[in-house]
C-alpha cells in the first residue's frame, strides 16, 4: 500500500513511521509513505498557500489552487482509492473503516490547517471525509498519523503473528481482555490460574468472557 500525505508541516510527519510496527512494514515493502509539502505549491515568491476567507471572520483558509496543483501532481503519477480530507466535520474512525481501508492500495490523505481547505476541493477532489474523534486540533497531521497507524498494522503481513489483529479491541465488537506476563507472582498480585494451566480451549473461554465483561462494564454501547 501506497500512502500519500499532502501538508503544510512535512516535519511533524517525519518521526511517527520511522519507529516500531511502521518501520517495519516500510522495510518489508508492505507500506510505503510519502510525504508532500504543500509549500512546494504555494503561490508567488512567498509561496502562499493560505488566505482571507470571503465573507470576512477570522482565521485563514488553505487556498484551492496550491492544493488542486498538488492533487493533480500527484494524481499524474498514480490514481488514487480514495483522497481522504482529515477534518473534525467528517466521517467518524473507527476499526471498522481501518479494516475497508486497509485493503486499498493507494490513499491521499490531506491534512488542513487553519480554518480548514477551500470548499472546491472538497467538492471536487475529496472522496472520503474523516474525523479521528469529537475534538479539534490544529492541523490533520496527527490525525493523518492516526489513519496510517491503523491502517498499516491491518496490511497482511505487517503483524509478526499474523492472527494478533484478530484479537485487538474493537475487531469482534469486544474489548481486548486483560493480558499478563512474567512473573506469576509480584508482591503478591498473581496472574489467574487458568492462563498458566496450558489448557488452550479453557483460555481461550476465559478471555471471551473476561472481553464481554469488561466490554458490557466499559462500553455497553458496543454489545
Ligand atoms: N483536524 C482537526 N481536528 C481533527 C479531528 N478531530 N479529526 C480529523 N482531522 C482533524
């Protein structure tokens, strides 16, 4: 899978895939992830990629022409699943988009800024629109970051066991259950019998309903 990321601070994009699960799956060749600076687009000899938006009020608005010239850039090279807006007024994330998403090939995801992008790209480049959550931060890089995380792990091969997605939260409707490791026994705090009685089914019982309970005393929405 092929990510591509439009943004005016490539920097902040700079460390969250060079480390753990992300890293990897760059270096076995499942994902790969550009990063493209709007700057390089921007108007006039300040490069100015943000405006006054009409109507007055405040706070800037990314300008349609950098973006549209970008989009096309890149849409020149590859075409695109989906070009996926980052804003807190879209669809909202959760494991089950990760799931659809991550069997695409190719995404461009663009990050706003400001006040948000111009209206027309939008209307007429965006396909998908997506919120990470019902809060507003500054920019859609961390979201983007969020949505390439999610996604990535999800990509055949990525996980070193390949059934441990499986397993996570929210994949099966369920909480993950509690896990523990060594040592069996910590000031006297112990891990329950029955992980450690080697009984594979009697295990595999007791974490769905330990994922049920705490699903049905954490979130009664999910059941
Ligand atoms: N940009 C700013 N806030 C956001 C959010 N909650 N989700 C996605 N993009 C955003």
């Amino acid at each position: 899978m092929l990510i591509d990321i439009i943004t005016v601070h490539p920097e902040l994009l700079e460390s969250p895939f060079q480390h753990s699960i992300m890293k990897r799956a760059q270096e076995k060749g499942l994902l790969e992830v550009q990063v493209h600076d709007l700057r390089k687009f921007g108007l006039g000899k300040h490069q100015q990629v943000d405006d006054y938006q009409f109507g007055g009020g405040a706070g800037m608005v990314m300008m349609v022409e950098p973006l549209a010239n970008c989009i096309e850039h890149l849409q020149s090279q590859r075409p695109f699943d989906e070009i996926i807006y980052l804003t807190p007024d879209g669809k909202r994330f959760d494991q089950k988009l990760a799931n659809r998403l991550s069997l695409k090939g190719n995404l461009l995801l663009i990050c706003g800024h400001y006040k948000g992008i111009d209206e027309r790209i939008r209307q007429h480049f965006v396909t998908l629109e997506i919120s990470i959550g019902d809060y507003v931060l500054s920019g859609g890089e961390l979201p983007a970051a969020v949505l390439v995380d999610a996604i990535g792990r999800l990509i055949p091969g990525v996980l070193g066991d390949e059934t441990s997605a499986l397993f996570d939260s929210f994949q099966d409707e369920l909480l993950a259950p509690p896990v523990y490791t060594r040592p069996a026994e910590f000031r006297g705090w112990s891990v329950p019998e029955i992980l450690q009685s080697g009984h594979f089914q009697k295990i595999e019982e007791w974490r769905h309903e330990q994922a049920l309970k705490r699903t049905a005393e954490r979130r009664p929405d999910l059941l």
